[in-house]
C-alpha cells in the first residue's frame, strides 16, 4: 500500500514526499519483495529533479545490493547515464565523463541482450566522441603554439584511443603537418598514406598530396642521401 501510495506521489511529480515513502519501504521492508522497487524509484525521484550525484548513489546501491532485481539493467543504464549527464563541455575536466564510459561499457558487457543495448551504444559513443574532441583541440592548440612535438603527441592519443570517432581523420593530416615542420619526413608520408587508405573520399586529399609532394622534395638531414 505504501508503495502504491509512492509511485502516485511519484506520477503526480511530487518527487520530495515519494522519496520520504520510498524510505521508509526501503529502511522498514529490507526484505520485502518491492523493496527493489522502492530503490529503483527513489533514484528516479533524484533523477526527476537532476540531483544526478544523488540519484547515481541511489542506482549504484540497486546494482550493488539487489543483483536479482528486475531493474537491474535499467539501474546500471541510469548510473551511467547520471554521470553523462554531469559530464560538462569538452573543454573541461572530463571526470564524470569517463565515469559514464565505464559504467556504460559495464552495462554493455553485463546485459548484452537488454532492449536499452542500442540507447546504452549511443551514449556510450558520445562520452567517447567528447573525450576525443578534447584531446584533438589539446593537439591543436599545441600545433597552433608550434610546439609540434606535444602536438603530435595529442594527436597518436587520438588516434589510439580514439580511431573511430570523426577526430581520426584530420588527426591523420595534421599528424602529418607537424612531422614535416620537425623534418620526420619519413613518419608524415606513413601519415598522409594511413589518410588517403582509410579515408579515400576525404576532404584533406589534395592537401595531402600536397604535402607529401614536398617530403619528395625534402631538403637533406641527418646523413640522409636526398
């Protein structure tokens, strides 16, 4: 009954007096066989009115305590989603933003055969795709600095990490810009070729073999015969 009375207080958006009901369920009723609805709703109650820190404590406890519940893969879903949504632009401190990978990544290993699969990929793909952006406008800004070697440093992390966002590509050309500014001639033409292999339709292309026009012409270096 008090459940019942929770999840109208709940539908009805008066978030405050359902988690007050749900906490009682919850500290009264341990091993009562709603209690993991309870749990459920009271980290949907923080959820509704973005407590997101709050409301992942609530979903964490679910999947800690109640492995054989029912929510379990929509609890693990929303503990990576609240740390989504907590995660800020990509031009700052990434912390939740890796926290929302992990437990994504953690729900995609867990529920392999959950209907959320496919919404769970999607986040997980933008958490990656801002983490990406990051360290891609770190190279930039290096390669803008002419601190060349830091640049291409940023962009191997790109390309390691992150080679199936939309960064690789420019990160592949201008990988190559900066070698050439620091004479690794040798290394830019691997470069440019990983470009115009991988990415045949790609928008660098003619500055590409601009580029690797002027490796052909390179001036000597190091005991180099050219």
């Amino acid at each position: 009954e008090r459940l019942a009375f929770a999840e109208k207080l709940f539908a009805d958006e008066d978030y405050l007096e359902a988690q007050t009901q749900l906490r009682i369920i919850i500290l009264n009723a341990p091993g009562s066989t709603v209690v993991d609805r309870a749990q459920f709703l009271l980290a949907e109650c923080h959820f509704k009115v973005k407590e997101f820190l709050l409301a992942a404590s609530e979903y964490e406890k679910l999947v800690r305590l109640y492995t054989r519940s029912e929510y379990l893969d929509d609890a693990q879903y929303k503990l990576g989603l609240s740390y989504f949504e907590l995660s800020p632009k990509a031009d700052l401190d990434q912390k939740y933003t890796l926290m929302a990978i992990s437990e994504f990544q953690k729900f995609l290993e867990d529920f392999p055969d959950s209907p959320l699969v496919q919404e769970v990929a999607t986040k997980f793909d933008a958490a990656r795709e801002k983490l990406a952006k990051k360290e891609y406008s770190t190279a930039t800004l290096y390669r803008r600095m002419a601190y060349y070697e830091s640049s291409v440093i940023s962009y191997d992390a790109v390309l390691s990490t992150y080679y199936d966002t939309r960064f690789a590509e420019p990160a592949l050309y201008y990988r190559a810009e900066c070698l050439v500014k620091l004479l690794k001639f040798d290394e830019a033409v691997v470069s440019l070729k990983a470009l115009l292999d991988k990415y045949p339709k790609t928008e660098f292309r003619e500055r590409a073999l601009d580029l690797m026009k002027q490796t052909e012409n390179r001036p000597p270096t190091n005991g180099s015969k050219r």
